[in-house]
C-alpha cells in the first residue's frame, strides 16, 4: 500500500514537472501566443475525442452545458494566451513568479461561485502575496508588460479553476475538457478570421522543430496531464493534488534557469519576492486542507 502511494505521489510531482516545462515549449517555440495557444488546443481537442471514443462516453450535453463549458474553454484559451505572451514580453521566470498569485485570486472568485464568506487569514496572506509582487516589479520595472500579462494570466487561470470546479460537480470532467478545447479552437480561429491574421496560424518551415515542439505540448503537456491528473485523484486527495500543483513555477524556474542560464539568472531581490509569494500560496492551502478536515470530522 506503502509502495502504491509513492508511486502516485511521484507520478503526481511529474505531472507537476511537465507542468513547469510549457513554459519552456512557450520559450522555444518561434509561433505567436495565440497561434501556438490554437495548436496546443487543437491537439488537445483530437486527442481527448479519441480518449472518449475509446472509453465510449456519450458526446451529448444539453445547450445550457454547452454555453458553460465554452465559456470555460474561451477563460482557459486567454490564460494560456496571456501566459505565452508574458513569457514573450519578460521571460519564464517573472512570468511563473506571477502565475504562483493565481490561487490568491482564487480565494477571491471562490466565495462569489460558492457562496461563503471571505476568510480574513485569505485577505492578510493576499496583502502578502501582492508585497511580493511589488519586490518583483521593482526588480524588473523593464518587464512591466510582462508582470502584468501574467498578473492577468494568473487571474484568468484562477477564474477557470473556481468555474471548472463548479462544473465538475455535475458534469464527467473528461466531457467538459473535450468542449472546453473545441470551443478554445473554435474562438480562435474567429478571432483569427475577423482580424485578418489567420496565416499565423501557419509554421512557415517544413522540418521546424516547432512541430515536435507544438505536438509535445498539445498531447503530453495538456491532453496526457488532464487525464492524468484526474485518474491520479482515485489514489490521492484532491487537497494533495492542489497543495502540490503550487510547485508549479518552483519546478518551472528552475528548468528555466538550467536551460537559459543566460537570460533567467534574476536579482536576487526577485527570489526573494518569488519566495515571499509561494511560501504565502502553501501557507494558504495547508490552511484550507487543515480548515476542510476539522469541517469533513
């Protein structure tokens, strides 16, 4: 039994770790943050269709759920969009450090879709988390575009993760991912078409690395992690699984400063700033893991 939980909990830490590595794809891939955002999601779409093919899930859902769930796709399609582009406009250090402030503004959407009171521990850890935001950026005041993209980015990310959680209590979770990526394809192509840029969407070379790149990203960094990560939750507690996921951008950071050693070696003003946060979004979740148990017993 012993043994069964290691190997799920490092199972889980690798799919944490591939997690920080998109940000790396985003890094190294040469296509425009919203075309690499349609490919990634493309692929995704595809091979999740095939998954629930194989498992034979009934495709149909009603308008109501259809309206949801593509909402939810075109929320996760900006984060990723506004994530990429903070990369481009910074680097994938600045933009991991501000991705960790997403569960801070979970704690706000929260008690908006669950309908409970705003805990004052959360608002005294979010003074905490936007001091260390303000270390960052004064640090990096030449990468403000960036902070910010990836301030929104981390929004954006909370608001999917409340509004997904709502919808998966009453929906089959690989069901909603499937409209969820078909509805991100879908917006932006729109998008693409009414702005007249749909040749983005194009990788100009044949032998460009950016097809193994893009595939790598789309399959295992998105459609293998979903379902990974679902399946992980019939061994391991969903607080678990959220407690370890905030290692995202620590895993993430330092693959950057391992591959790009030139261009992600910070001030150290901006590790302190990143500790500052990350330790606050742990603090924060441990206490909602301890909070939710005393409530379960």
């Amino acid at each position: 039994m012993q043994k069964n939980n290691i190997k799920h909990y490092l199972h889980l830490h690798f799919l944490v770790f591939i997690a920080g590595f998109t940000a790396i794809l985003g890094e190294v891939i040469s296509l425009s943050s919203i075309a690499l955002v349609w490919h990634r999601m493309l692929i995704a779409f595809v091979l999740t269709f095939l998954f629930l093919i194989y498992r034979k899930y009934n495709l149909r859902v009603t308008l109501r759920d259809f309206i949801k769930f593509s909402l939810a796709g075109i929320i996760i399609a900006l984060h990723w969009i506004t994530f990429f582009e903070a990369i481009e406009q910074s680097n994938i250090s600045i933009t991991l450090a501000m991705f960790s402030t997403g569960a801070f503004f979970a704690s706000l959407f929260e008690p908006i879709f669950f309908k409970r009171k705003i805990r004052p521990v959360e608002i005294i850890l979010g003074c905490i988390v936007i001091c260390g935001v303000f270390i960052i950026l004064q640090a990096n005041i030449n990468s403000f575009t960036g902070v910010l993209l990836g301030v929104v980015s981390a929004l954006l990310a909370s608001l999917f993760s409340v509004f997904n959680g709502k919808l998966v209590q009453d929906n089959n979770p690989f069901l909603i991912s499937f409209y969820e990526f078909l509805s991100g394809v879908v917006f932006i192509l729109v998008y693409l078409i009414f702005s007249d840029n749909l040749s983005d969407l194009a990788i100009t070379s044949f032998f460009s690395y950016d097809y193994f790149y893009v595939f790598i990203l789309g399959s295992i960094c998105t459609a293998y992690a979903f379902i990974a990560s679902i399946h992980i939750l019939k061994f391991l507690s969903p607080y678990t699984l959220v407690l370890t996921y905030n290692l995202e951008p620590v895993y993430g950071i330092l693959l950057a400063i391992f591959i790009f050693p030139e261009t992600e070696k910070m001030q150290f003003s901006f590790y302190i700033g990143t500790v500052i946060i990350i330790s606050t979004i742990i603090i924060n979740s441990a206490l909602k893991i301890k909070n939710n148990k005393k409530v379960s017993s």
